[in-house]
C-alpha cells in the first residue's frame, strides 16, 4: 500500500526542547532546519527527524534512531569526548556490551557491533557497524 511512498520524517518526544536542541545540534551536529513547532532536524542522506516537546514525555524503551558509522571504536570514543555516555546492556550471557559499551555481533556472528547512548529526555539511540 505505501511500499511506494516516500517517507520523509520521522518523529518522536522530548520532555525539554531546549536540552534537546543542544545535545542534536551543539553535541551531534545535526543542522536545523525550523523551530516553529519543534526540532526539524536533517539527517544523513536527507532524511529528516521532527523532535516535539510533550507534557507528559515517556522515553523510548527502544531504540528510536540508529545510525551506521564505519568504526565503531572510533566513533565511540569521539561521542565520549563529547560527554556521551554508553549504556550497558544485556540480552543474554553472549549477547552484552563491553567494557567500552560495544556489542560485538560482528565477532559472534549475530549481526553488527552495536553502541547505545541515550538522549537528554532518555530515548534510546544507537551506533552500528556493520
């Protein structure tokens, strides 16, 4: 029905814009596109991401953006160098980040090595190399 429609946004809450603004923008270094009604953010590839304030905010228990980058090692300590924290998460015995917050899925041949950081109202998001 919609396999050929264009999607061109996404979207999801924050329970304080301004945070939001300077940890997308300042810390990440997205480009903001319009404020008017919240963040419109342009993502990689042209995409974009439309950030709301909402009263009652409830992070994500999901990851709501995830982003590939080709090294994952150095990505995480460039993010880190900025203050992003990584969280440590657990599946199982096998499936758990490190010391350093990295799944290494690629090493157990269980899909991508994966980092997590969290947003300033608590949304999940994620680093993958493939």
């Amino acid at each position: 029905m919609l396999k050929d429609s264009q999607a061109t946004f996404s979207s999801f809450s924050t329970d304080n814009l301004a945070k939001a603004k300077e940890f997308y923008v300042d810390t990440l270094g997205f480009k903001l596109n319009d404020e008017s009604m919240g963040l419109n953010l342009e993502l990689p590839g042209g995409a974009g991401l439309f950030i709301y304030e909402k009263d009652d905010h409830q992070p994500a228990t999901f990851t709501v953006l995830n982003f590939l980058v080709d090294d994952i090692e150095k990505k995480v300590d460039e993010l880190r160098g900025k203050g992003i924290k990584f969280e440590e998460i657990s599946f199982s015995d096998e499936a758990k980040t490190d010391e350093k917050g990295i799944m290494r899925g690629k090493a157990a041949n269980q899909g991508p090595d994966i980092a997590w950081f969290k947003d300033p109202a608590g949304n999940f998001i994620a680093i993958m190399e493939q």
